[in-house]
C-alpha cells in the first residue's frame, strides 16, 4: 500500500505504476489486509488473541515511568521499571498503529467512494490521509530499527518471528511477565 499510495501521490514515482494500476493495486492489497486480520480473528486463537488485546489494552504506573524515561534509555542505555508481555512502548504502538489504520480505512474509503458519488468528498480527506500516512511509516520504521538493528531490543525479533524468546533476556526486559508466567507459557 506504501508503495502504491507514493506512485499515487508522489509525482517523482507517478511514472513506475500507471495511475489505474496503482489505484487497483493499492485497492486491493488494502483489502487483501483487512481479509487477513479478519481471518486471524475468526480462525486464529480467539483466546490468545483477547488476552493479548487486554495486555495491550492495560496501563500502570510502570508502563508511566517506562515511557518518561524511554528517551534517554534509548539514547545512553539504562534500567527501564519491571514491565509485563508489552513495555508500555509496544502498548502505545499498537495503539496508534490500530488508530491510524481504522483513520486510513475510513479516509481511503471515503476517496475511494467520493470519486463515484460527490456527496463523499469531503474537505481535508486526502490531508488526513497523507499525514496518516507519514506517521504510520515513521512508526514502522521506528519498529523495524527497534527489531532489527538496535542491540538491546533486537532480541525480541526473535519472539516475533520464532514465537519465544531467551529467559534472561525476557528477565531483563519483561520482569514481570517472566514473574506471573509459567515456563509453558513464556513462547505465547
């Protein structure tokens, strides 16, 4: 969608894709996206999947101070508060990101819509749309740095690609998810 959305709005990539076919594919592979995440819902595991809602769903005053001081954890390293599955910056990623995407179909939509019936246009859409955008792809690469190259998360890539995680890197990182799940557990 990222690169579909820039032939379509980017004049210096307008020339890769013809519009129709940018507009097609951008189409579909939005859809495409919402067909997945309908499936995992409906044939994934509903109970893993609500209690990971709930987690992320959850703030306390750990997640507060993991978030006050994320910024010069990241810049000079440091001991963040004991967190759970989710440190409190996963919980607000996930949350954005869900935000921004229900944004970016509503918003998408409604351009998609307003070019077969006008009453659908409506001002400030497409700058919506762009800004959504913009921040959606700096939290996806903020993401992948975090997962891919920076040394004291880069672990976790693990965890989501393979499913576990090592224990004392979870000790470190996630006290107390390690403290309240049993071993069996850990690789949910």
């Amino acid at each position: 969608m990222l690169f579909t959305g820039l032939c379509l709005s980017v004049s210096s990539f307008q020339g890769i894709l013809d519009r129709p076919t940018a507009k097609a594919w951008h189409l579909w592979s939005s859809i495409v996206l919402a067909a997945g995440l309908a499936l995992i819902t409906l044939l994934g595991n509903r109970a893993a999947l609500a209690r990971t809602a709930r987690e992320i769903d959850r703030f306390d005053g750990d997640d507060g101070r993991w978030l006050k001081g994320a910024p010069g954890r990241l810049l000079r390293g440091g001991t963040a508060p004991p967190q759970g599955r989710f440190n409190a910056g996963q919980k607000l990623n996930a949350a954005l990101i869900g935000g921004l995407m229900l944004a970016m179909y509503v918003t998408g939509f409604l351009l998609w819509y307003g070019e077969r019936d006008t009453t659908y246009r409506f001002a400030g859409t497409v700058i919506v749309h762009d800004w959504g955008t913009l921040i959606l792809m700096c939290l996806i690469a903020g993401h992948l740095y975090l997962a891919v190259l920076h040394p004291a998360t880069r672990h976790a890539l693990r965890g989501m690609t393979l499913g576990d995680v090592d224990e004392d890197w979870a000790r470190k990182h996630h006290a107390k998810w390690v403290e309240r799940a049993p071993a069996s557990d850990r690789d949910a």
